[in-house]
C-alpha cells in the first residue's frame, strides 16, 4: 500500500459524500490530481467540486476508472464497498516507527471486497490491482502523521469540530479542518492549511517533544494541526490515533452494529487507547452538572456544553480567550443544524438533522426557546428500522414531552431505510415502526411528500414555523413547499 504523500493520482468512488469531498480537497492541498464519481443526485458538494475544479463522473461506470489510469490509489466511500466490519479499523500488528522514533499505523494493504459488490469502479481497480482504501483508512493516512485533534461522541460532533476550527482559525494557528456538514461561513466541510505539508515535516522532527507541554504551547503555530469529526461507527475512529480527543457525550446509538449499550462505550474506550502525546482527553459533563454560559447565536443547552468542552482545552493549550470568544459570537452555523432555509411575512421553514432521541429533544427545547409565541409544525422523519425500534422507549418519552406543548404540532413521516439494515430487520421479532409511535401517541402520519405539502400549505400563515427534523431527505419538502407561499 503505497504512503498517500507519495502518490501522484487518487481516484475516489463517492466523491459527493461529505467526508470525501472534504478528503479530496485535502488531498488537492498536497499536490495529487484527484478525480472521482457518484451519482447523479445533486448536493451541497457539487459546488464545492465544481469551486474547487475537482473533476467528477456522474454514474458508476468502468470507463470512468478506464480514462483517468493510471491511478495509484482507489478510495471508496463505505456506502460503495460492502466489506467485512473488521476491515475499516487499522492493523494493529503493522506498526512502522520511524527514524525520528515517531510511529504511523499502517492500515491492512488491502480490503476483502464481498463477492456481490455491484460496483463496477472499484471491482475494474480490483482486478488492476490497484490499491483501494476506505475513506477512514485513507483519512487516517493523513491525519495519523500529524497534529491530530479527533472529535468524537453520539451527538454535536459536527457542531464542535467547525467551532473549534473556528477558533482555531481566528487565533492564526491555520489548521486544516473536516466537518460532517456543510460550515455556512466556509461554503465547505473543509478548511485547509496553507502550509500542511512543510508543517507535517516540522512534526515529524520533533515529535518527541509533544510530551512537554510547554513546548507545545510555544509551538503551537508551526504544527500541522488536523481536527476531525471521528465516526464511530462500525468503530471507524479506531483508524485514528490522535493527540487530542474531545468526546462531547455517549448516548447509544447505531444499533445496527452495536448490540447493546455496552458494546458502543466500549468502541469509545478503545479510541481513548489510540491516544498518543500529549495524550490530551477533553470529556463530557455529567448530565446534571453546570456550565458556564457563553454568548452565542445559537440557543440551547447542548450547545453550552459542547463549548465548554472547547474552552477547556483552549485554556490547556494557552489560547488567548479572547479569540474563543470573537470566534464563537460569530458563528453562523452548520447546515441542517437548526438551519433558517427560508423565512418570510414572520413564516420560518426551519431543518435539522437530528435523528437520536436526544438530538431530537435537544432541536426541539431550541426551537422553542428561539420561537416561543410562534405556531411550530414538528415534522420528524425517523431514521432507519433499528434506531425506531431499539431506542422506541426513548423516541416515545420525547414526544410525549413535545406532545404536552399546544403550540407544537407533531407530525411522523415514513421512515428513511437503510441497505445495510436489511438483514437485521428479517431477524428481529416483532419490529417496532414509527406507525406504533404514531398509534401509541396518536399524532399525524404521512407516508407521501405530496400529501404532507397539501396539508402544510393551508397553514402557511403569520407567526408559524414549519421544521422538518431527521437525517434523511425530508427537508426537501421545504423547497417545495417555498413555491405554495
């Protein structure tokens, strides 16, 4: 497997993914001609590609691959490489030190691709033997070799990593950022630094002194600085070994893969092993406990916590306080992250990505405290079967919360299915669906966009807000409502 600083051609399968297109400006950063494809639906990264003059194929196609060989190296997005789970974390056995003493984790040399793989792209590299990597393994290259910040946790990942690069960014420490979600200022999920690879040179040579934390203090400005948003699931964060973890809470989720609560703190506590010099650990509060309030945009508890967090470790690292404060008065928010996508005539349409019980509380109290004289619509898309019917109880005690408020409409749209759950739902007893929710609750229910918009529409009045809330695609609703005012 070759060292992605020494390739001189990526060719990346779902380029359009967050993640990846991220990935991809990062690696036009280091001076390799990247290229990819996915499909043709359309998204917030089109635009990114199309800014930043990264060529892409619409439609999965071998002679795609075919025109732009050769190609040192195939990265493919996890939704288009069905692969073994134990495939995306690193091989630990394979450690490499280097003549400075410093380690990299080298990933496996290569992924056991399943032998129904529809994907003609990677099946062509395959069988031209090209080297393929998961997007995690292929991030990690990178991040392992620097000053890596990994930020981590069931919920709020996104939110913090763009905050603390925010941060980062107004104390002139120019770090290279990846975020989950579009960062509104930035018209990217990416920031990159100007000089990343001379910095990484710079790390290498006295990675020995990260130990000293004075020296790291001192020398913060010449690092190669990387903050991640670290996924857990299908426990890919174990590819990373950063030097600075930030854990914003631990709510199970994800139970497609993890089968109980135990096993999901577990993936955690794993991570926390991968920490490396200066081994700096940035915990959640206790659920009960205090936090200093901090002026921001944005209301809710939730977001008060996950500053905390971040003020703890700028006042480690040294970082003047007044930069975290210009830095956080002056955010202006991820998309689908209590998102404003229209307003007029006092009628706000307004989308959040929130999907856990807890995030979708959490949205909830905000925009209730954002909107408190307004009429609120609470359209909830639930996503994927095993999330409905593993955290039931919870999704239930949270709308009976929300049901109290005579102010807020709750309405169930069907739910946003996941491929890789197909198998699980065939072995479970008795699958709780969000039509149970529905019936236990008694709350409206759609299962068709055009009847859901036909019934909004008649409420398109002064001093009501319309909110979808999910991760998968009932926002769209909104555009299309936008054209009945």
């Amino acid at each position: 497997m070759p060292d992605i600083f020494s390739i001189k051609k990526a060719y990346l399968v779902g380029i359009k993914g967050a993640g990846m297109t991220a990935l991809a400006e990062i690696l036009q950063s280091l001076k390799i001609e990247v290229v990819g494809s996915d499909t043709t639906e359309k998204f917030f990264t089109d635009k990114v590609l199309k800014r930043k003059r990264i060529k892409f194929y619409e439609g999965f196609k071998k002679e795609n691959l075919k025109k732009e060989l050769p190609v040192d190296l195939v990265i493919s997005s996890v939704a288009y490489l069905p692969i073994s789970s134990q495939d995306f974390a690193v091989d630990k056995k394979v450690c490499i030190s280097s003549r400075e003493g410093s380690q990299k984790f080298a990933t496996k040399n290569n992924v056991r691709i399943s032998s129904h793989l529809i994907n003609p792209e990677i099946s062509l590299a395959q069988k031209l033997n090209i080297p393929i990597l998961t997007y995690p393994q292929a991030l990690a290259q990178i991040f392992n070799q620097s000053f890596g910040i990994a930020i981590c946790g069931s919920h709020g990942k996104s939110s913090t990593t763009a905050i603390l690069g925010k941060v980062f960014q107004e104390a002139n420490l120019d770090p290279t950022v990846l975020v989950g979600s579009e960062v509104i200022e930035w018209k990217s999920n990416a920031l990159i630094s100007k000089n990343f690879l001379e910095r990484i040179n710079f790390f290498k040579k006295n990675e020995e002194k990260l130990k000293n934390l004075n020296w790291l203090r001192k020398n913060l400005k010449k690092l190669p600085i990387f903050i991640i948003e670290a996924d857990e699931y299908r426990e890919a964060f174990l590819n990373y070994f950063p030097r600075i973890i930030i854990i914003t809470n631990i709510d199970y989720d994800h139970p497609d893969y993890f089968k109980n609560e135990k096993e999901y703190k577990d993936a955690f506590k794993k991570f926390i092993k991968n920490l490396q010099e200066p081994k700096i650990l940035i915990d959640s509060s206790k659920p009960n406990q205090k936090v200093n309030p901090f002026t921001f945009p944005l209301p809710g508890s939730h977001w008060q916590k996950n500053l905390n967090l971040i003020y703890k470790l700028i006042k480690i690292l040294k970082i003047p306080e007044e930069k975290f404060f210009k830095a956080i008065q002056a955010y202006q928010g991820l998309r689908r992250r209590l998102e404003i996508v229209f307003h007029k005539d006092d009628i706000y349409f307004i989308d959040d990505y929130a999907h856990h019980p807890r995030e979708v509380l959490s949205f909830y109290q905000s925009l209730k405290e954002k909107f408190p004289d307004y009429f609120k619509f609470f359209i909830f898309q639930p996503h994927t079967f095993t999330r409905t019917h593993y955290l039931f109880k919870e999704f239930e005690k949270v709308f009976r919360i929300i049901k109290k408020d005579k102010n807020t409409k709750i309405i169930i749209f069907k739910t946003f299915p996941s491929a890789r759950e197909k198998d699980i739902i065939l072995k479970i007893k008795n699958l709780k669906k969000e039509i149970d929710l529905v019936e236990r609750l008694k709350l409206l229910y759609f299962e068709k966009e055009k009847n859901l918009i036909e019934f909004l529409k008649r409420f398109l009045i002064s001093k009501t807000v319309i909110s979808t809330v999910g991760a998968g695609d009932i926002y769209k609703i909104l555009e299309k409502l936008k054209d009945k005012l």
